[in-house]
C-alpha cells in the first residue's frame, strides 16, 4: 500500500523511497551531497522529512 500524501508538493519536492537500513540511508547521504555539489544548491534538512512504513521497528527509525 502506497504512503498517504497529507499535503500538496511544489514543483521542486521530491519523494524518495528506500529500504531502511544503515546502509541505505548512507548512500541516500551521499547522494543528497552529490546532488548539492552538482547543482550548488543545499538540501534544508529542517524542512525534510523521513517516514518509516509501520513495518520498520522503532529502535531501527531511531539508529537511521
């Protein structure tokens, strides 16, 4: 089942979804920093969000 949307995004939103592993959170790290290199922009972490599917157990959302 697809995650609710609670709000309209602007054109420049993204929605990335990922495994949540230690791992993958790394290289969406790297990624986001290769994105803000490449483009001389910078991702505002206070506006960002991570949500978790209710399958991912709560000590796991917090080491991520």
């Amino acid at each position: 089942m697809a995650p609710e949307i609670s709000h309209p995004f602007l054109a420049n939103d993204s929605v990335i979804f990922t495994r949540a592993t230690l791992e993958k959170a790394s290289h969406l790290a790297f990624i986001i920093r290769q994105y803000e290199e490449a483009f001389g922009q910078m991702v505002n972490l206070n506006k960002s969000e991570l949500s978790y599917s209710r399958n991912v157990p709560s000590p796991r959302q917090i080491m991520l």
